[in-house]
C-alpha cells in the first residue's frame, strides 16, 4: 500500500516551510492542506489530529500526526532513510545540529516577530538581537557550504524558512541584514538554487503584505 | 582510553536531574560538577564550554561539550546505545516520545515557576494551568506504568525531575496536585523505587528552601 502523507500548514509559516522542504528533499509524495483560518476557523480534521496543541502543523502519515516541525523532519529522515539524510550519524555531530535546531527555534521566531510587532526601545533592542543571532549562526557556517558541511541538512531545513521572512524584518525595522551577515545571505541565496527551497518559499513581497495584515489585525501602527 | 563524562549542573536544576539520571540508568562513570553560582559567578569552564548560551548545563564527554538537557539525554541514549535505551528503536513512537518532551519542555517550567513567583490573578491562572498540563500528561499515561509503557524512559527521564519540585508548587499555590492528579503521583512514587531516581532527586524540603531563597532574592513576597 502506497503511503498517504497529508500536511496541514499554513503558507507564511516558516515551521510549515521546514516540513515541506524536508518532504520534498525525500521526494516523498504529499498532499498539502492549507488551513485558512489558523486563529478562528480550525479545521475539524486539525482538532482530531492535534487535540493537545490544537494549531498546525500537522504531518499526517497513513492517518497517524506527528506535530512540531523539528520533530517532523527528524520523523521524515527516519521514515525516509533511502535518500538525502538531514541528520548527521555520529552521536556527537547529531548533538550538535539538534543544538543549533534548538537555538533557532528559541530565538529567531520572537525575535523577528519584534522587528514589525514593537516600536521604540523594544525595536531597536529585537534589532540588535537579531543582527547578535545571524552573527552566531554565520560565525557556526564559518566557511562551509551548509551548515552540516557540503550538503544540505537538518539545520539548513530549519533556517530556510525565515529567509522568505527577513525581507519584511529589514523594511519594518529599518536595518540591513546583509550589511551586518553577508556570509549568511550568500547562504541562502545558495538554498534557494535547491528546487525543493525554490519551489517552496514564499515570495518576499507576498510576505510582507501579510505582515502588513497582521499589523492592521493586531492593531500596531 | 576510557571515557571522561563531566557534567556541569547545578543541584536545584529539574533539566540537570534529567541528565544525571540517564548518565546512570546507562551505568556511565562520571564526575559530577556543581556550579556554585550559576548567575553571578560562572566557572570558566562553563563559559568555554557553552559559549552560546553560557549557562548550565553542560555535559563534557571526552572533552567535548553537549548543551541542553534532552539533546543530552539523546546523545547519551545513541552513544551508550547497549543498555536501557530510553527512545523506541520505530520512527512513530520515537515523535511521540519527542512529541510529550517537547510539551513538557514549552509548558511546566515556566507554569511551575509562576504558581511561587506570581500571585492574585496570575497565581490562579497558572494553578489552573499547572492542573491541565498534569491533567494532559495523565491522560497520555493512561494505564500504562511508564510514558513508553513497561520500561522507565525518555518521557518519564524528561518530566521526573519536576516531581521533586511539585511539593514546593503546592505549597506556595496552596492547592493540591494529588487529589487532581492520583495516577500521575502514582507515577512518580513507582519512578522513585529506581535507583537512578532516588539517589538524584533532592528532597522536597531542600527545594521548598531554595524557592524561600529565590523568592527573598527575587524581593518576592
């Protein structure tokens, strides 16, 4: 029997983008749900298969979910092992691209979020964070391809996704990334030769329209 | 040569109890390093070997750092791979077992922590809250006797430190978690007939002191 593998996600999520990219590094056939309404109008088919944290994403295989996009991609490496590995297989090399995974999952997220989403010293504090944040992980690039080395990898699928997003970071908060990381947009801009991150990014205008929504949602000037 | 194990916590530490007891449900030799002062005097060898997030806990095998308590217990599980593996060896189970650590990791800290350092609203609001997660967690647990079913394991590792702290959360909050939550206190009595647990959690006293500390530290009446 053929696997059935449903993704629900939503388009500007960076977390939803690191699952997509991972299936199609797999070349692992899906069907992507979009969930319209994330906030208000949650899908039956969500709730059933995220009672606890009832949010996307969810990565549905033969009717089983598996949640937090972290968790997926290790979960697709594992499923799909023939081709393209994420994770490195010595111990110590896995530590350290769950460190890095870890380290940007706690830190970028909120941190960019403050570049649109605060004004003032709030502002110009996310701002000095974030330049802070691009310079460790450029500093851990150092001069390889990608993170993990000369393939792309576990790390690189977790980073990607906020690329489509620093666009719309530098023209609200007024700042240049490239300016301050020049190693780490050449980075990108190598991913983004991949078809499987091509294909999947969002357009950099597009999400900054929909940042410019959610400020008029949320009511920040 | 045989292994050198370093690991550098401090005693109070929920996510270090974590580490100390997978190093000895694997039977590992190591040197345990309490870090005197973990906010206003850290070691140098803490600070060289997490340069990042330059805080506890650091585990140093062979010289070599790993950061953050479940990438450590995942490291120790994979390198010490021939006794009492804590993951499930099938891809599904090992992301649920992810999935729960992850829950425990994003929600009960910071709840726990606010039910001694916050009051009025926010003291009940993280009391109800404190409840719901337990709730969850028994829930998952269900009839089973560990999270992963018969065997002591990654889930159990992950949340069994907490136990030592739940008296202290009583306390403080004025409410009860055992006549909420009978199965899951169950849980934690049969965790502490294990060696490994019973030799590292610290008594409940001695943390409801540290809490009285941090409290007068903090200018929290």
């Amino acid at each position: 029997m053929a696997d059935e593998v449903i993704l629900m996600s939503y388009w500007p999520s960076m977390f939803g983008m690191r699952t997509v990219i991972a299936l199609e590094e797999k070349g692992v056939k899906y069907e992507y749900r979009e969930e319209e309404d994330v906030i208000n109008n949650k899908s039956p088919l969500l709730l059933k298969m995220n009672p606890i944290h009832k949010k996307i994403l969810v990565l549905i295989h033969n009717g089983k979910p598996v949640s937090e996009s972290i968790i997926q991609i290790q979960y697709i490496d594992e499923v799909w092992s023939d081709k393209n590995p994420f994770l490195p297989t010595d111990p110590y090399q896995r530590s350290q691209a769950l460190f890095w995974a870890d380290f940007i999952e706690k830190k970028l997220f909120l941190c960019g979020r403050n570049t649109w989403a605060t004004k003032g010293e709030e502002l110009e504090a996310a701002k000095k964070e974030l330049i802070e944040i691009l310079k460790t992980l450029q500093s851990e690039l150092g001069d390889k391809l990608y993170f993990g080395g000369d393939t792309f990898g576990f790390v690189d699928i977790v980073l990607i996704g906020f690329y489509s997003w620093f666009p719309a970071y530098q023209k609200f908060g007024n700042f240049s990334i490239e300016t301050e990381c020049s190693k780490r947009m050449t980075w990108g801009k190598r991913c983004m030769q991949r078809d499987s991150v091509a294909k999947v990014l969002p357009d950099s205008e597009k999400v900054f329209g929909y940042v410019l929504q959610l400020k008029k949602v949320y009511g920040i000037e």
